[in-house]
C-alpha cells in the first residue's frame, strides 16, 4: 500500500506536470489549396511560353552534331553580324542607363508644361510595331530625310534603331523607384552640409541601381533581337551593316533551320551571360555602398 508521503510532493518542489502534447509544427514554406492550384498553373503557363521553347530552340541547334555548330560558328558573315549586334547593343545599352535615367529624373522630380505628354509619348515604342518604327526612321533619316540627315544603310542606322526600341525600358523601371523615395532623407543630407552631387551618389543612387540593372538588362536583351525596326534603316548589308536577327531570318528562308536555331541559341547565351553579369555588378556595388 502507498503511503501519503510517496505521492506528495517534497517540500520546494512542485507537482509534475502530464507532457503536454505538441502540435506539428506548419513548414514555413507550406502553401495552401490555392496558392498550390496558382504556382501550377503559372509554371505551366511560363513553361509552354517560355521553357519548352527555348528548349526546343536548343535541341535544333544540336541536331545536326558538333559539324554543324562549328560550321555556323565559323562562317565569317554569321561572327560579323553577331559581333556588330553585341557592340551595338551595348552602345545603346549604355546611352540608355544615362539617358534613360535623366528622362526618368526629369518627370518624377520636376513640373513643366507638357509633363504628362512627355510621359504618354515614351510608351509610344512599345506600342508601335518594330516595322511600323522602321518606317518611321527611315522616313526621318533616309534618302528623303525632311531635316537632311541620311544615314541610311549604316552602322549609325543600326544605332538609332536600337536607341529608339529600348529606350523606355530604363525609364519605366527607374521611375516608380524616383516617385517612393522619401525626401526627407535627401533634405536630411543637405540640412548636414551634403552637396547635391553626394547626395545623390551616397542616398540616391543605391536606391536606383537595382532598377537601371534590370531596365539595363531587358535593352540590352531587346538589342540584340531586335529585326524590324532595322529591316528598312540598316540595309542589311553584310559585313557592315547585317545584324544576327537578320542572319537567322535569312537562314531560315533559305531552309536552313537548324543554322538558325544555333546563332539563336548563341544570342540566348549571350543575353543570359549579360544579364547575370549585370546583376553581379549591381550586387557588389550594392555593397560597397
């Protein structure tokens, strides 16, 4: 028989408590019903648009065995139209980061007659079909220039060109970033004796380098395939004025898709190339700042 003194406690120690049950623990990432329903079907979407396509593209490129890619690879026409598509695309690229950047600057922070204008008309690339901006440029600065300046059949033709198609890229990224920044802060420096040129380089600028990257990135990759704002201008001259968009279309007409799909493929990998190296340099300036 147990005795009291067993089952009471002694003296400064409390009565044991039963373990209380523990309920499983929800996985961070766990999603619902219907977050799990949308993640599916936006990956299927963005497959069927995108993945499987691209990698129907590269597929092509390699049917025809190494013979072939070294083939394409080694036609001097096909490294001169790649090597102008590059340089150029990295020319406008840059223009863009700049000017793109001053546009945007220009529309958040000041207030002048036609504002809202201005800011309508830097949409009209988008909107306007490449071949329908060929036109256009041409009719400005080809043969029949209004304002005499022909550059038609050029490498300033092919610039032009690319300027005009990528220009609001850079602009309708920075600009949302421009329109939340608190200026308070900027005030803040100046009140403390900061010069309007500090200022912007040690509050401003962190804030809009991840968005001129990114707008830096999608220009650049909208360069090098851009076709039918160049058709018209550049004259498609090769050696001098032929650009890789404008290879791959003669490949294919030719009937030749499997050279097409490998100087397409190249261009994939120089954009994923550019764009990830963009993104380290805005990663590591980030951080030094």
């Amino acid at each position: 028989m147990t005795t009291s003194s067993t089952l009471a406690p002694e003296h400064g120690e409390r009565p044991s408590r039963a373990p209380r049950k523990r309920r499983p623990a929800r996985a961070v990432n766990a999603l619902s019903t219907p977050s799990s329903l949308a993640l599916g079907v936006s990956l299927i979407w963005f497959s069927l648009l995108v993945l499987i396509p691209l990698t129907a593209v590269v597929i092509q490129a390699t049917t025809g065995g190494f013979e072939g890619v070294a083939t394409v690879l080694s036609n001097p026409q096909n490294w001169a139209a790649l090597k102008l598509t590059v340089l150029e695309a990295l020319g406008v690229t840059a223009l863009n980061v700049v000017m793109g950047t001053t546009i945007a600057w220009v529309l958040v922070r000041d207030r002048f007659p036609g504002a809202a204008i201005l800011d309508v008309v830097i949409d009209i690339p988008f909107a306007l079909p490449t071949i329908v901006a060929g036109l256009v440029l041409l009719s400005l600065y080809g043969p029949n220039s209004p304002i005499e300046v022909n550059v038609a059949s050029t490498r300033v033709a092919v610039f032009l060109a690319l300027a005009f198609v990528t220009l609001p890229f850079v602009v309708r990224t920075v600009q949302p970033v421009l329109e939340e920044l608190d200026t308070d802060v900027e005030e803040a420096a100046s009140s403390l004796g900061a010069s309007r040129l500090y200022t912007f380089r040690r509050v401003i600028l962190p804030s809009l380098v991840p968005a001129v990257v990114a707008g830096a990135g999608m220009a650049f990759a909208r360069g090098i395939a851009e076709y039918g704002s160049l058709v018209l201008l550049s004259g498609n001259l090769p050696f001098k004025t032929e650009v890789a968009s404008v290879r791959i279309i003669s490949y294919i007409e030719s009937g030749n898709p499997g050279a097409a799909a490998v100087l397409a493929a190249l261009l994939l990998l120089i954009a994923l190339a550019v764009i990830t190296a963009l993104d380290l340099l805005q990663r590591r300036v980030t951080k030094r700042w």
